[in-house]
C-alpha cells in the first residue's frame, strides 16, 4: 500500500510539473470570458447553454489529460527505462501500474476541479452581468457534483483503457489512437443499438444485431455517465440508476487495470 | 527588419480583408445546413450534442437575425438546422421558440413547424407553451379548430398554464370569432416575448389582424345592408361603411375573396 502511495506521489508532482495543467488552467479562465459572450446569444435556456459549455470544457480538458499526460507519462517510463529503476526495488509491477493510475486520478481530479469551480464562478457572474441569464429549471447543487463526479469517473474509464493499450502497444500514438477510438465507441455505441434494434431507420442482419449486443458488454457505455440533461432541465435522476451506474463504473475500471497488470506482469521490458 | 515588414504587410491587409467583407451585400447571407440526418446526429454527437444543438440553433438566428432577402430554400435549410438540433437536444426551449416565431408562418411551412413543435411539447413535458404554439398553429394555419381545441385542453391541465389557455381551447371548439381569439393569442405571445425581432413581428401580425377584424366587421354590416356580401373591399368605402381602408403592416392592401369572405393580409 505505501509503494502504490508512494509511486501515486511521484505521479501526481509529475503530472503538476507538466505544463499541460498549466495550459489546462489558462484555458479554463479563456472559457470563462467565452461563456460570457456566448450566453447573451441566447434568449431562452441560458443555464442549460451554459452547463453544455462549462461540461464540453471539462471533458475537453479531462481528455487532453488522459490521452497526453496520461498515456505519455506511461509510454515514457517505458522507453526511458525509468519503470526499470521502479521496478527493480521491492515494488511489484502491479503496485507500479496501481500507483500510476491513482496517481493520473488525482491529476485528471485537479483539472475537472478546476474547470468545474471555474466554470460556476463563471456561471455566477453571468447571472449578476449578464440580464437574459437565468439558472437552469430545478437547479440543484446535489445534481451538479453527481454530474461532475460522473464526468470524472468517465474520464477514469478512459485512462484504465489508455493503460491497457499503453501496456499491449508500448507505443504512444497507438495508444493514443486505440483509446480514442474506444472513447468514441462508447459514446456512441448505445444509440446504434437502439436505433438499429428499432429497425426503424435501417434494417439489418440478426447476426449483425447480435455482434452489437455482444460489443456492447466489452467497451464501456460512456452515454451512462452523461448527466447534463437532468443538470440543465432539472430532469429527475433516480437514486438506483446513480449507485447502480457509479458502481458499473469502478468495476469496469478495476476490471481493466485488473488485466493492464496481469499484461504488464508477463511483459519483457527491454 | 524582416518581422517588422511582416507584421506591416499583415496589418495592411487584415484591414483590407475585414472592410472587404463588411461590406459584403446582405443579399448574398443564405441560410445553410448539411444535409445530416437527426438520426445520424444523435449517434455522432456523443456528449457534445448540447453544445453541438447550441451551435445549430445560432447558426440558424445569425441567418434570421441578418437576410434582408430569402429564397425558399433558406427557410428549408432553416427547418432542417431546427430539426437537427432538436434531435440533439430536444429540451431545448430556444429553438422551440424560434421554430413559431419565424418557421410557423410562413406558407408551405406550417406542418413543418408543427412537426418541430410536437417534439418539444413531447419532452418539455412541464411546460404549456410549446402546446400553446401547435394549438395556435392548428387553429389559425391549419384551420382545424377541432385538433387546436383537443392540444389547447391538454396543455390547460399542465402546472403554470395560464386561465387564457383553458378559455382559448373552448373558443377553438366554438368555430366562431377566430380573428379576435387569434388577435388574444398574439397578445400573449408578444407579452411573452423576450427577442426584440420576434416582438416586431408580432406587433406587425396584431396590426394586420386588427385591420382584418375592422373589415370583417365593415363586411359583416355590407352584408346585413345589401344582403351580399361586397364584390372588392373598395366597395366598402364606395358605399360609405368605413371612411378608409386599413393599412397592410405587410406592405400592399389587405386580400379578399368575395365568394368565402374571407380576408388575409398576406
């Protein structure tokens, strides 16, 4: 438990030194002069426009950590041969892999903290300056850190995906690529079902449907974490669905950074 | 040396770009929508799609808020940008708004309108107006008071819908006095309105409506007079039933077919 802390440490004064969270937290305060000329824009709906931006913002963000920081710290560690020098000390590679996502957790945390608290101050001062601003219908703050939260752990499935290609490629841009890729998948892959399982739309083999259904329970469904709609319409967000999601969630990633180490554990780091 | 020539150049041709193209003609802004499916939208859209139908809705407000011309098309590609961003987000308010205020209008659009407005009143289902606005439109586009009359009842029963709505579904189902319940339902539309050009539009349609229901009267008193109905609306003032005609907000003179009686202003 101590080398995962310890390795997380490293990870996390790593990740602070990158210039990424600076750049992260220059673009935070340029999205706050955005939301305020982009909401008068609008007439109606000013809250919702503005959970959109300040949610874009930090998945934006979040992404940029993960598929950057996140998959380049890994990848260099590994060409450097500087996870050699970890690993050759009485720190199993699972401790490593463990302690490095713990680590890459709290840095993406940082960013969604800041994008998050930045882009409600910006909200709040644009109901002080801005006339047509108005909260969103049934604003609550408890709605608003369940999104947020979400969003984080999202961003968390990402990394443990990024991880695990990082580990089978050994190579920055295919993993880069690969996690991508499922990114897009994930959100996506819901509404292809349900549209192709509606028939209404296109019609297609049952074989098809049937490889569909079986995708759907490999990548991850990141639809599932997208809680804006009941943030910016005040739209009801029942207790189970929440417990039973987050729950999806941790064990997806557990599952993932499960066989990121038993990949890694067999590995020959040349 | 370099760098400095380079920034000069830059500047001077940065101020010709940008007064070239201020002074584009207005006539040559059309409006424009790719051709995507909503379908396809929604698949692609990922969480985005917010953000995504914010975008199309402004693009659609930038064409309306600046054409000083149209064509046909542009209000095709307007309904299709409505459309696409009520597939992303069909909550919107925004664009159920601008769909009666612009789209619902206008001749060969009134279905298309009601079709957006269907899809907010299916999933802002707390809120009466986007029902207000496909009532109205049956009523008074459609001519099918009995539909109007059905939506109007169903958006009174909502929480927060105003005495008028319940008031306006019984005067549908009446068939009668369709000028004055249209001239009460523009009345709370403007109220409600918050966008200056919406409200302008509004106003010019209360002044058109308000001449038709002075010629309709001034008919209505031929008629009683003559025992027909009079053969232009100049006979009106030939035979001395009103001083003079009403001005059109909309330009020429008000329409009137002698064989219905019925008059329009466009």
């Amino acid at each position: 438990m101590r080398n995962i802390w310890l390795i997380s440490n490293i990870t996390v004064k790593d990740g602070i030194r990158n210039r990424l969270l600076h750049g992260i937290l220059f673009i935070a305060l340029f999205s706050c002069v955005i939301y305020l000329t982009i909401i008068p824009m609008f007439a109606f709906d000013t809250g919702k426009v503005a959970t959109d931006l300040g949610f874009a913002s930090m998945t934006l963000s979040g992404l940029a950590v993960v598929i950057f920081l996140g998959i380049g710290l890994l990848t260099r560690d590994i060409h450097e041969r500087s996870v050699c020098m970890v690993i050759s000390r009485p720190v199993s590679r699972s401790q490593y892999v463990t302690g490095k996502f713990l680590g890459l957790s709290i840095t993406i945390l940082t960013a969604v903290l800041i994008m998050a608290v930045l882009s409600v101050f910006s909200g709040w001062i644009a109901l002080k300056i801005i006339p047509e601003m108005a909260l969103p219908r049934n604003f609550s703050w408890g709605y608003l850190l369940t999104a947020v939260i979400f969003n984080y752990l999202e961003l968390l499935i990402v990394m443990a995906l990024g991880f695990l290609f990082t580990v089978i490629t050994t190579n920055a841009y295919l993993s880069m690529l690969f996690t991508f890729c499922c990114y897009i998948i994930g959100q996506t892959l819901e509404t292809i079902v349900k549209v192709i399982t509606s028939g209404e739309f296109v019609k297609v083999d049952a074989f098809y449907i049937k490889t569909l259904e079986i995708l759907k329970w490999i990548f991850p469904n990141l639809r599932a974490f997208d809680l804006k709609v009941s943030v910016s319409y005040g739209l009801p967000l029942s207790l189970d669905y929440t417990i039973w999601t987050a729950v999806y969630g941790l064990i997806y990633i557990s599952i993932i950074i499960f066989i990121t180490t038993k990949i890694f554990n067999r590995q020959e780091i040349k | 040396m370099l760098i400095s020539v380079l920034l000069a150049g830059y500047f001077v041709c940065s101020l010709h770009v940008f007064s070239m193209r201020e002074r584009l003609p207005a006539e040559n802004m059309r409006a424009e929508a790719m051709s995507l499916s909503p379908v396809f939208l929604k698949i692609v859209g990922g969480e985005f799609k917010g953000l995504w139908a914010d975008y199309l809705l402004l693009k659609a407000s930038v064409f309306i808020g600046g054409y000083s011309r149209s064509i046909p098309q542009d209000w095709e590609a307007v309904y299709l940008l409505f459309k696409q961003s009520l597939a992303l987000d069909p909550y919107f308010f925004s664009t159920c708004y601008y769909t009666q205020g612009v789209l619902a209008g206008r001749e060969s659009m009134h279905e298309k309108a009601i079709e957006l407005l269907e899809i907010s009143r299916k999933h802002r289902f707390w809120d009466w107006e986007p029902g207000f606005y496909v009532a109205f439109d049956y009523f008074y586009y459609l001519r099918d008071n009995l539909k109007a009359a059905g939506i109007m009842r169903e958006t009174a029963k909502l929480k927060g819908a105003p005495p008028i709505v319940a008031t306006l579904g019984a005067r549908f189902a009446q068939k009668s006095g369709e000028t004055r319940t249209a001239i009460a339902i523009l009345k709370i539309m403007y109220d409600r309105a918050r966008d200056k050009g919406i409200k302008a539009r509004l106003e010019k349609r209360i002044m058109a409506h308000l001449g038709i229901l002075t010629l309709e009267q001034a008919v209505g008193r031929f008629t009683r007079k003559y025992g027909r109905r009079p053969s232009s609306l100049n006979e009106l003032t030939e035979k001395g039933i009103i001083n003079k005609p009403p001005e059109n907000p909309f330009g020429s003179s008000f329409l009137y077919d002698n064989l219905t009686g019925r008059i329009s202003f466009d």
